[in-house]
C-alpha cells in the first residue's frame, strides 16, 4: 500500500509487509520527532497513548487512520 500524490503521482510514503519507507525525508522527519497525536477519544484505540512515532508497531495504523483522516487533504493524496 502506498500513498501518493494525485498531481505529481510521486509516491509520499509506502507500507510494504510491516516495513514504512518514505520518499518524503520532510515527512518522515516529522514522524520520527513529532509523530502522530492521538485525539483524546481515540486513545483507547491505541494502549492509551498520546502520540504513536514512527518505530512503534501502532504506526502504520495511526498514520491511516489518524493521520490520513484527520491532518491530510484526500484531494491531493490517493491510497494505492
């Protein structure tokens, strides 16, 4: 699985068998220090944590379904 963007249809990030590999240094940078915060009524989804990093094995999950969800616009990236 991958994410890509719809204009240039570069891919940002990919999901390949547990393993996340980004071709946005921007971005993974941004996930290895700040990661992804977790609303409050969506903690429990996670072992009641606040903020998954990229190394956790929540990662992926948090990125699709938090990240993606909430902090993208789906205009310009694609799931593939």
């Amino acid at each position: 699985m991958r994410l890509v963007n719809k204009q240039t249809d570069q891919p940002l990030v990919e999901f390949i068998e547990g393993q996340t590999l980004f071709h946005s240094r921007y971005l993974e940078r941004e996930m290895r220090t700040l990661g992804i915060p977790i609303p409050p009524g969506s903690r429990s989804l996670f072992n009641g944590q606040d903020t998954i990093y990229l190394g956790d094995d929540q990662f992926q999950k948090a990125f699709k379904e938090i990240y993606y969800e909430t902090l993208m616009d789906r205009t310009l990236f694609k799931w593939e």
